[in-house]
C-alpha cells in the first residue's frame, strides 16, 4: 500500500510484515506542461536532476547525480540521467538505488533534491512526483507529488535519514532555486 505523503510528513521504512527494508529506489517523474501558442498547444523538454547528498553529521561527505552516478562507497547508484522526461505518473524518469545496508554507519541522511538543469521554472512542468520503491520487491511505499508548479527551478524532495537501527523518509516539498545541486546546499541545510 502506498502512502501518498505531504510536505512535512514522515513515515517509517519498514516492510508490511514488519521487517527492515535492504534497498529503495528514489523514483523522480515529470512531464512537460503544454504551452498554448499561437497555433495551439505544445511541448518544450525539460531536463530536470534527481540528486541525492549524503550527510554525515549535518555535513555533506558524498553526493550521488548525473555527473557522479555511483557514491564512493558504492551503497547509492543513479540509473542515469534523462534529458526529456515523460513518464509523469506512471514510471520513473530518473531513479536513485539506495543499498540501505550498504550505507556507511556515519552517513545518518540522504537527501533527494531535484532541479533544472536548464533553469526552467516548475510552473512548465506537470505530473512530477518522488517516490520510494522497496527495491527487493517493487512495491511503492511512498509517494509524493510536486503540485502547484511555481517561479522555482529546484525543490528539496525528500529525505531518509536514521531512527534508531532503521531509517525513515520524511516528505520536504521545499522549493529552490539552482541549476545544479550545488546551489541547493543553502536551501537543504535547515531540513538537516
């Protein structure tokens, strides 16, 4: 079952029969709103990143993007980057496998951020959504969807971070300006 979340809402990562979870996937969706013209209705590709930085006592030690798909101890790997996007609200775009075991004991957050790349505002975008996958069995746990578009070019997605001996996924829906992940660190700090 999946929980669709809302800005500030956290929940639990654990499995339905209550055990911990091993590996998620960040999804990341987005379509291109139509633009009306003077000759109807249409597209322009938007390119937005998913990025995840992982934390190590509010300090950034590693970051996961287009530019670096694999961490440096291996335990988070993006799928790749999508120039175009499409999928909105079926399939991911842009996918982000977190090795939850694999995670280094101090890293004790991973926040997702999303941006475009080429500085187009959210207000051209529709059907964007964040979601957590159980990568074991590709049941959705969460989902959180970008509404209302805006005069933004990033948002602070979400982030999982540690409770106790297991880990939990708190919706942000903070939004930003920044081409790049790098811009974002002001904006992700006080979510720390």
């Amino acid at each position: 079952m999946t929980v669709n979340m809302t800005k500030g809402q956290a929940i639990s990562l654990q499995k339905s029969d209550g055990g911990t979870l091993t590996a998620v996937r960040m999804g990341l969706g987005w379509q291109a709103a139509p633009r009306r013209g003077l000759f109807g209705s249409r597209t322009r590709e938007i390119d937005l990143d998913a990025s995840a930085v992982l934390f190590a006592d509010k300090q950034p030690v590693d970051v996961v993007f287009f530019r670096h798909l694999v961490s440096d101890d291996g335990s988070v790997k993006h799928t790749g980057d999508n120039l175009v996007g499409g999928a909105g609200s079926g399939g991911d775009d842009e996918a982000i496998l977190v090795d939850l075991q694999r995670v280094p004991v101090h890293i004790d957050q991973i926040v997702f951020t999303v941006n475009s790349f080429t500085g187009q505002t959210f207000q051209e975008v529709q059907n964007a959504f964040c979601r957590i996958v159980d990568e074991t069995n590709g049941q959705e746990l969460a989902r959180y969807t970008l509404d209302g578009g805006g005069q933004y070019t990033a948002q602070i997605m979400a982030k999982v971070h540690r409770v106790g001996a297991g880990w939990q996924m708190t919706a942000l829906g903070n939004p930003a300006n920044g081409r790049t992940f790098q811009d974002l660190m002001p904006a992700i700090l006080p979510h720390l």
